[in-house]
C-alpha cells in the first residue's frame, strides 16, 4: 500500500493476555518499507500503542493544540477518537496501573 512516502506493510495484531484472563485484543499496526518484511515485535506494537494513548487522556481541544491540529477539523476528530479508542482497548487488557506503568516506562525505540 502507498502511503505518500513509500510502501507500508500493515498487520492486523492480536494481543493476548496470558491465562487465567485469556482476554484479547485486535489492533492495526503498520510499518515503513524500511523494516523490510519482517513481522513487528510486541515491544513495537506496545509502543505505539502507548504514544497513541498518551496524548488522546487529554481533552480534544488540549490534544489539538499538542499536535498542531485545528479544533474545527473532522480528520483530526477521528484521529484523536482513534487513539481513544485505542486508551479503551488497552483497558480491556490492562488495569488502570499497568496502562499508567505501560504509559511510563515503554520506550520510545
């Protein structure tokens, strides 16, 4: 798929938490052309997740202003739900601690 800057390679992930919770999530993870064809690692997916989750605990209009967005735009609306409902997902499998610890101590790679 052409993104603009080059090929993408995208991958539907599914992130399962280990018995006796068994929960899971599906998430969409994509990769420059750069990674070649090689598979994402958790630690990546975890990452990005957690960049996403990070800015989108803010108010819309907050999250506007930290990423250069403009409160009267529909694209940014959906983007900032889309990280929401990322916060959401991650909710499903985590509890309130480990989202905050995943939130602090994830490296950005």
């Amino acid at each position: 798929m052409e993104d603009g800057s080059g090929t993408m390679t995208h991958w539907r992930c599914i992130i399962i938490r280990q018995p006796p919770d068994g929960k899971t999530i599906v998430v969409h993870f994509s990769m420059g052309e750069a990674h070649g064809d090689r598979k994402p690692q958790i630690t990546e997916v975890l990452d990005c997740l957690a960049s996403d989750v990070a800015g989108s605990r803010d108010s819309f209009e907050d999250w506007c202003g930290s990423y250069g967005y403009d409160t009267d735009s529909r694209s940014a609306l959906r983007i900032y739900r889309a990280c929401r409902k990322v916060h959401t997902q991650l909710g499903k499998i985590l509890s309130k601690a480990e989202r905050k610890e995943l939130l602090d101590n994830t490296d950005r790679l």
